[in-house]
C-alpha cells in the first residue's frame, strides 16, 4: 500500500515539476535565444510573401478574366497582409532597440522573442489555411434575360399562360413554339423566362439563340454565361461534355433554344438527355422540325394578330393621326400588307409616322408590287415591308450600318466592332477623329433603333438584329450599291478570284489560309482573321495595300512582324490574343489611330519609343493588359512616350506604381475616354462610366499634379484605396466640388474623417457632387461623418445609390436637414458599423421642433426603393426626432430585462415608394412600426426579410396589415422571441379590404418561441387565431411557404413544428391555397 501511494505522490511530483519547468524554459527561452525567434520569424514572413505572392498571380489572372474572388480567399490574403506587416514593424522595432544582433536591454529581449514566437506562430496557421478546394474565384453568371415592355395582346396571353403550366406540369420536358418568321417568338419566350424566374420555378433559365448557321461553341457559351461555366476545353465535344456535366449538378434548370432551323443533336450542345429537372422550350418556324426532328411533347403555335389586335399595335406606334378621315383608309390598307406580323406591323408604323398623306399612298404602292423573293422562309409582303422602312431611314450612312448589322454574325453584335469595321469602311462622313465617329454611331443606332430595324441587347455594349431583318438586309444588300460582302467558307481559290471591290469584309474562323491567298484583293479594307492561330502572318498580307481595319482578337499570335507593311492601317485590335511582344515594325504605322490590345495578358514587351513613333494615334486600349512600363531610358516602352501623342484621347492604362508618372504627364490632360487603374490595387476591370480613375495607395500629392488634377476635375467614376494625406475628400482633391463625378467608392482609407467638411469655407462658395449617382463608403474606420455639419441645396441633388460599410466611427449617415436634400435616394445599403446608433439624426433642438411641426413634409428618401441594414449592433431606429418619448409596447428581450422602448420608423417616416426592405442582425430592434404612421408609408413594400433581430416581438401589426397591400415576400429567421407574424383588430378590420392580397411566399425559420402566425389581438375574443377559406386572409395568391425550426417548449400552449401532418399554423389544420405550388 505505502508503496503505490509513493508512486502516486512520484507521479504528481513529476507532473508537477513538467507543468511549471516547461513554461520557465520557454519564458528564459525568449530572454536568451530571441535571436533565434526573430531568424525563425523573418524566415517564416519570406516563405508567407512568396505564397501570398503565387496565389496573387492566380488572383489578379482570375480578376482579368471577370471572375469573382471568392470570400476566404479575399481573407486570406488580408490575414496575410496584415501579419506580415506587424512582423515587419518588429523587425524594424529590433533594429531600433538593437545594434547589429545585439541587444543589451533584458526587457527589449524578452519581449521580442515573446513576440516573434507568438507571429511565428500565427504565420504557420495562415500557410495551413492557404487550401482553396473550390478554387481562388468563381464566375459571375451573366444576367437572366430580362424582357423588354411588354404588352401582351390577349392571343398571346393565353399561349403564354398555356406554356407556364405545361412549364409547372411533371410529365412535359420538351415544349416547343412555332411560327412563321417575325410573329412574334422571340418575344413570347423571354416573357416565359422572365415570369419563370419571377415564379422561381427553375434556379437558371439560359437562352441561347441557334439560328440558320449553326454554331456549337456559341450555343454552348450563351449557356455556360448563365450557369456560371467556364470552358478550358478547345473542342466542341469536350466543352459538351464539360457543359453537360455542370447542367446535371443544376436541380432545377429551363433552358430555351431560340430560332431553330433544323434538328439539333442536344448531345452534341451538351445538353444531358436524362437530367428529370430539367425542361426545355425551343422555337422554329417549322411545325415539323419540333414535331419530327425534336420529340416535342407539348407544342404551341403563334398566329398572326387578330384585326383588332394589329390595329391597336398599328395605332400605338404610327400615332392617333392614323385614325383622321383623310388617312385612316390608306392606314388600313397599309396594314392589311402587314399580314398581321408585328414586326412588320411596328417597322412599317415607325417608318410612316408623322407623314402627311401622299407619302402614305406612295408607301402602298411600293408595298402592293408584285415581287417574287428568294429569301428562305420570308413572304414577299414581309420583305417589302422591310424594305420600306429601310427605303425610310434617312441618309446614306445609317443605310449602310443597317446593311453592316446584317451581313455580321446571327445574335448579339459588339458595338465596339461596328466601330472598328465603321471606321476601316470609311462609313462616318465629315467625321475628323474618332471621338466624332463614336458618337455619330451611336446616333445611327439610336435611329435604327426607332425604326425597330435594331433591337436592344441585354447588354448596352451589343445590339441584335431580328432574324427576320438580317435576311432582308443581306437580301437588300445583295443588289445595293453598298458593296458589303461577308463570306465564312474554305473555297480559296474562288475567294481570291472574286471582284476586289466586294470583298470589303472577309471573316473567316478556323481556317488554314494559303500564304498566297490575299493577293487579289488588293481593294480590301476590312479584315477580321479573329480566333485564328498563326505562327507567322501569311505572307500575302502585305498585298492588302489599302487595308484599314484588321482584327486579330483572340488569336494565338506568334510573330506578327509583317503588320508593319500595312502602313495604311487605321485600326489595329489584338484583343484577348496571346501576342507577347510588339514587333519594332510597327513603327511604320504612321497613320494608326486605333490600337486596342486590352485583355493581351501575356504582352510583356512593347519597344521602347514605339508608341512614340504612332504620331496619329487616337485611342489606346491596355485594359487588363500590358503592365511592365520602364523607366525612361530603359528598354520597354514607357509612360513619357505618351507625351509625343497630341491626338490621343481615348486611353485604357494599368500603371502599377505611381512613381512611373513622368514628370510632364501632358497626354492626361488631352484625354476625353479613359479607364486609369493606379497602384498595387485589386480593382475590378469593369467601368460603367467613360471617363474612370482608380487609384491605390496615392498619396495626396499626387493628386495636385497637373495630369491628375485636371483627371480629377472631369472624372466621371472615381476609386480611392488606401488614401493618404487628407482628412476629407472636397476640395482637398478638387477644388471645384467633383462637377462631374456620377460614382465614387472609398475604401481602406483611415485618415479620411469627413466626405464632406462643411467647416472649409470653400464648400460655402461653391456646390459639391451636383451629378454624383452612387456614394460607396468601406473601411474608413476613422470616418466621423459623412458631411460634417447641415449641407446647403446643390449637394448630392443626383444621389441614387449609397453603400456604406465597415465605418466604425460613424455613428449616424446624415442629419436631418441633409437627408431632406437627398430627393433622389433609391437605393440604401448600410452595414457592419459597430457604433451606429441612426441612420438620420438631428443636429439641434431647433431641428426637432420644427420636424415636430413639419409633420411627413419635406420627408427624406421620397423615392427609396431599397433600404438594407445589416450588423449595426447599436442601432437603435431609423430616425426618431420626438420632442418626448412614445412608448407603445412593452416587452421581455431574449436577456430577460424588461424593456420600454420606441418603434424602428417614427412616426414621421413615410416611404411611399420603398419596395424591398432587409432587416439582419439589429439586436436593439423590439418593434419595427409606429402605430401612427403617415398616409401612404410602406404601401409599395414587395419584399420583407428580417434575420437575427433577437428582441422583436413581432412582424406586423394591426393598424399596418392593410396597408401591405403589395407585399408578395415575407422572409424571417433566428428572431429568438417573436410569438406572431400577422396580429390584427377584428374590430378595426375593413372587411371590404383585403389583407395581404398579393403574397406569394412566406418563409419562417429558428423561431423557438413562434406560437401563431396570425393571431386576433382582441385578448377577450374566443378566437385566439383565424385562418379559413372564407376570411378576409386566405392568401390567395401563395405559392411557396416554408416554416422550419420553429416551436413552442410549452406543448399546452400550442406550437409550431415542422414537419407534422396537424401543425397549428392558424388555428387550424394548414388549408391548401388554390396558387400553392410547393413547400421549400
């Protein structure tokens, strides 16, 4: 016995001794070895710095090709920044306190080794996290299609109501629509995606449009944009099986295939044949390519329009003066040429509008000749009336881009190349620089437009052309003096025989082109070899003497050296292609005036004084592109050769290091377009303005610079990361108050404490941000106010979008007298501010008597139509401006105190047009509404999500649940003590007003203490809940419901739980609503 009781005692002696010598040693460690902690520290920060600045490289390629970074990769890379540089301060700290290793002070000793082992530590937990199994970014789905206003006639309204359920019903897959050419297809089966991503029926609904000239690779993309798909694949077989492998992880997908003109193998697409979510809609003219070739299950026809309906189209857009007595038989006989079309109905109105009555009979002449047409699948009254309203358009040069847009490509056109091709063709008349020529082509658009012959994209940088149009306008072309020819074949020999004087446009994609071919078409002036691959240029090239504009985009390019003997060239685009360096023999492009080599990520080298020697250059474009600018003197080409360029007034830069700005930065000032990304900055490479600066870490100096500052003064969206040197932004970088900025976005900036500084007596002179349309606020850590002190009129006046985030400072957005300024705020975003106690506040006691008395005049934020607040953990309303406090509920918070409180929104907040309103994690919000809201507040209200709201007892009240007349959403999760969603007054009800008409989806999730969703507030009434088929709150309308989570502890006192078959959600088992389509 005594013997293990020795025992005992030896092993708690040693654990003892282990457990306090271990930590003494590794205390006298530091004060002894914190050499070695340090060596072992500037170890570990060399190895972090060549990890993060791999994974960097990964970063900034996924950057340039539009991907999106994702979230832990963003927080990587912070982590990383942020220890690295507080190992750094160390060092620097060592070398401070210490000389040359040696440091006497036992305490500096200590503590630096203390300090090094614990960063030390740290860096080996950032290096295990750099593991990204999804990889560093993601793509960034391209929007679903979005239709354009729609009017639907009652023939198409029932086709489409008729598709949307066969859409909903389980045994249908394959649907089709067919029709003949310009009745109206297309049309219908955007309305169908738009309704079926409205109704949330499919997750992603992609359209791709097939067309005559089939092309595998472009289906496939229009698809793999939607779903967020990126091809490495070269080949059409491996981007199917690519493509077919994503689509069958989607659960719920809606793909529509547009303008089909002969059966397609969708295996070949990549589309997967036994994928049981999916459904497919596809379009022809031809009943028996859907029926025959496709296996349709379920097939549409579309007519033309009825009398009346083409009437009524007629009118609308020819004019009420179609119905005067001298012009209304002539009208009716020129629409009964229509044949009931719409795109022949709306071409032929646009283009007869407005004119007096003989051009009416002399455009039915024209429309009733006899003429037989060899355009496949179009009637000869649909090319004649076509060809009326191209007879119609004004003037030569909108013809001829009217012919242009039809001899290119089937579906959405770049504008871009329109540009290109325009000027190579000489098409802009009495046009001197290119700047002109833009804008003149913008206005041949927007003619084109208004006569219905162009259509607009989804994206505004494209146009599309209707199907329909482009076989007219080739057909027209074919016999019009306007010599365009655009042939995509491989019978060389025929092409190099054919008359010169047509062959103005060759394209060619995937072609081996004989190093002899060009060498008859010496009249060439166009040239597009795009997507092609080339070791060396064929060495006829050099034959095209009067060749203006040549593409080379997304070409593999090697040696490109014989572009220099094209010395006639103008336009010169390598977009995307994988050139490395530009040959010295482009110094003879002496009459260049456009070189676009934006997204060329592998361009490293550009010879030093060849920019310089391109004397006419206009526009340069080096967007995502070329970044190794030189020093002068060096080899590569520098920033100074940009001073040689008198002409240049479009330019696109990356310049890493704002150190490599000559001294002279005289180009800056000429400039009318530029995108200028500044400084070791990750910006996106997106600009939605024409005239944008980003710029990081810049000191302030910089922007007192003649280049810059002049930038500055006509900016039009500006960037500022990591500022330095100010505390405001007004004046002290703009002294004239930014007359021209429509964005600005300031991040990561702690010096900056004001936006706006109203104590500057310049700001009293002058207004500030007259066209400012978005304010973007992240990181400013130190920002005290947005606008120190009551701003005057002619500030903000055009503010559409603010965002602000991360401004732990900031503990109110705007004063009072501000905010009423702010008319046109549609959009508000305010998150993650630790100390943010109000979005509006009052400056002084003045203030809240006269707002007192002012009652909803003069409210802010008429037309808010988007308000989100998210992590403001001291917020405690919106804006509360009462001379006393209201109380209007009492309440138990989730911390069990008892608490007296005031309602989110005032009394005095009225947001007649705010649609959306999000409410996520405000742990001081106890109750959202005032019970004496003003006439109008909150009645345009679509969309109510509320999460992580721990005190709120409740969602809506009575005196609000019939002004909610438009609500269609209702989302709420994690609110730890609210009983009831719904509560109404059956006394104070308005039996004739219905109560949540419009609700289509109701969301209820981790709501531990719900206990009804609609609950009688009459505490004496015998009905504690009401849900029926006849009361005024059958949800009608409800398609999606989804309650999860949520129960009571107390059985006794009802509950709610999911799943259950009997689950007291209104008193009653749950009643199905006749729209329900399914629980989530």
């Amino acid at each position: 016995m005594e013997e293990s009781v020795i025992d005992i005692v030896k092993t708690i002696a040693g654990k003892i001794a282990e457990y306090s010598v271990a930590p003494i040693r590794r205390q006298l460690s530091y004060l002894f070895c914190y050499r070695g902690y340090m060596d072992d520290l500037s170890n570990k920060v060399q190895e972090l710095g060549h990890a993060k600045d791999d994974l960097q490289i990964t970063v900034d390629e996924a950057i340039r090709r539009g991907d999106e970074i994702r979230p832990i990769v963003q927080d990587w890379l912070t982590r990383a920044d942020v220890i690295t540089g507080e190992a750094e301060e160390l060092m620097t700290d060592e070398n401070k306190s210490c000389f040359k290793g040696w440091c006497p002070n036992l305490k500096s000793r200590y503590q630096l080794g203390r300090e090094a082992e614990q960063k030390a530590q740290v860096i080996v937990e950032i290096q295990k996290a750099r593991n990204f199994p999804d990889g560093v970014s993601h793509r960034v789905p391209a929007p679903n299609v979005t239709s354009k206003n729609y009017d639907p006639f009652e023939s198409r309204a029932s086709i489409l109501n008729e598709i949307m359920d066969a859409l909903r019903d389980d045994k249908i897959s394959m649907i089709g629509v067919w029709g003949m050419g310009g009745v109206g297809k297309t049309t219908l089966v955007e309305q169908v995606a738009a309704q079926a991503k409205q109704q949330k029926l499919f997750d992603k609904v992609p359209t791709a449009y097939v067309s005559q000239t089939v092309d595998l690779k472009k289906i496939q993309q229009q698809i793999a944009d939607v779903i967020g798909l990126e091809f490495v694949e070269e080949s059409e077989s491996g981007r199917a099986g690519r493509l077919s492998q994503t689509l069958t992880r989607e659960k719920k997908l809606l793909i529509i295939l547009d303008d089909l003109w002969a059966g397609l193998n969708l295996k070949d697409v990549g589309i997967p044949s036994d994928h049981k979510g999916l459904k497919m809609v596809l379009t022809s003219r031809r009943h028996s390519v859907l029926f025959n070739e496709m296996d349709i299950e379920k097939n549409f026809a579309v007519e033309q329009l009825s009398e009346e309906e083409a009437w009524s189209l007629f009118k609308k857009e020819a004019g009420e003066s179609i119905e005067k007595p001298d012009l209304q038989p002539t009208a009716e006989e020129v629409l009964k040429k229509c044949g009931g079309l719409p795109i022949a109905i709306v071409t032929v109105a646009k283009a007869l509008k407005g004119k007096d009555s003989i051009t009416w009979r002399d455009a039915l002449r024209q429309l009733t000749r006899s003429i037989e047409t060899t355009v496949e699948g179009i009637e000869a009254k649909i090319f004649l009336t076509l060809e009326l309203s191209y007879n119609h358009l004004y003037g030569d040069e909108v013809k001829s881009l009217f012919l242009l847009c039809g001899l290119l490509d089937y579906g959405d056109t770049p504008i871009d190349n329109l540009f290109k091709y325009g000027v190579g063709l000489d098409l802009f008349q009495n046009i001197n620089a290119l700047e002109e020529a833009r804008d003149r082509l913008h206005t041949l658009i927007n003619n084109l437009k208004a006569s219905s012959l162009l259509l607009k994209s989804n994206d505004d940088a494209y146009v599309r052309m209707h199907d329909v149009v482009r076989q007219v306008a080739r057909a027209i072309a074919s016999k019009d003096p306007h010599r365009f020819v655009v042939r995509e074949d491989d019978r060389f020999e025929e092409w190099s025989k054919t008359d010169e004087s047509k062959s103005n446009n060759p394209s060619f994609s995937s072609l081996n082109i004989p190093n002899t071919f060009f060498e008859g078409m010496k009249k060439l002036k166009v040239l597009d070899l795009s997507k092609m691959s080339f070791t060396t240029l064929p060495s006829s090239l050099d034959s095209l003497s009067n060749l203006r504009t040549l593409r080379l985009d997304g070409c593999k390019l090697v040696d490109i050296a014989l572009i220099g003997k094209l010395t006639k060239l103008q336009v010169l685009s390598l977009v995307g292609s994988t050139i490395q360096q530009l040959p010295n023999e482009m110094v003879q492009l002496t009459n260049l005036r456009l070189l676009d080599l934006n997204h060329c990520g592998q361009l490293k080298v550009i010879p030093q004084n060849l920019l310089s020697s391109l004397s006419r250059l206009e526009c340069l474009c080096m967007k995502s592109s070329f970044t190794q600018w030189a020093v002068e003197g060096e080899n590569n080409a520098c920033l100074s050769e940009l001073n040689h360029l008198s002409h240049l007034t479009t330019l696109d830069i990356y310049v890493p290091d704002a150190k490599l700005l000559p001294k002279e930065d005289m180009f800056l000032g000429n400039l009318t377009r530029y995108s200028i990304f500044m400084g070791d900055g990750r910006f996106s490479p997106y600009c939605k303005t024409s005239r944008t600066l980003k710029l990081n870490e810049v000191d302030r100096s910089l922007y007192l610079g003649d280049g810059i500052g002049k930038l500055l003064k006509k900016t039009e969206e500006l960037e500022l990361r990591e500022l330095s040197g100010t505390k405001s932004i007004l004046y002290e970088l703009d002294k004239e108050g930014f007359c021209k900025l429509k964005r600005l976005h300031v991040s990561a900036s702690p010096e900056i404490q004001y936006v706006i500084d109203l104590n500057d007596q310049r700001v009293q002179q002058h207004g500030a941000f007259p066209l400012l349309e978005s304010l973007i606020l992240d990181g400013l850590i130190n920002l005290e106010e947005v606008c120190r002190g009551p701003i005057p009129i002619r500030f903000f006046d055009n503010l559409k979008t603010l965002n602000v985030e991360e401004c732990d400072g900031l503990k109110f957005i705007f004063l009072l007298s501000t905010a009423r300024g702010l008319s046109q705020l549609e959009y508000m975003r305010i998150k993650n501010c630790k100390v943010m106690q109000q979005i509006i506040t009052c400056e002084r006691e003045s203030e809240i008597k006269e707002n007192d008395h002012m009652g909803t005049n003069l409210q802010p934020f008429p037309k808010l139509r988007f308000l989100e607040l998210e992590n403001l953990p001291e917020l405690m309303n919106f804006s509360y401006f009462g001379s006393e406090l209201e109380t209007t509920s009492q309440g138990m918070c989730s911390q069990g105190n008892l608490d007296i409180h005031i309602p989110f929104f005032s009394c005095q907040a009225s947001f007649p047009n705010l649609e959306e309103l999000e409410l996520d994690n405000l742990p001081k919000l106890k109750e959202i509404w005032h019970h004496q809201l003003p006439f109008g507040s909150f009645n345009n209200l679509q969309i109510l999500q509320v999460y992580d709201c721990p005190c709120l007892l409740n969602l809506i009240p009575s005196h609000l649940i019939q002004r909610l007349e438009n609500l269609k959403e209702i989302d709420v999760n994690d609110c730890e003590v609210l009983e009831h969603v719904f509560v109404f007054d059956l006394q104070g009800i308005d039996r004739n007003v219905g109560i949540l008409p419009k609700l289509e989806t109701l969301k209820l999730g981790e709501l531990s203490r719900l206990r009804y969703i609609i609950c009688n507030e009459d505490k004496n009434d015998s009905m504690r809940c009401l849900f029926s088929h006849p009361t005024l709150m059958d949800f009608q309308n409800l398609k999606h419901l989804s309650i999860q989570d949520c129960m009571e502890e107390d059985e006794d006192e009802g509950h709610v739980n999911t799943p259950t078959k009997d689950i007291m959600l209104f008193g009653e088992k749950v009643w199905t609503p006749p729209n329900y389509v399914d629980a989530f």
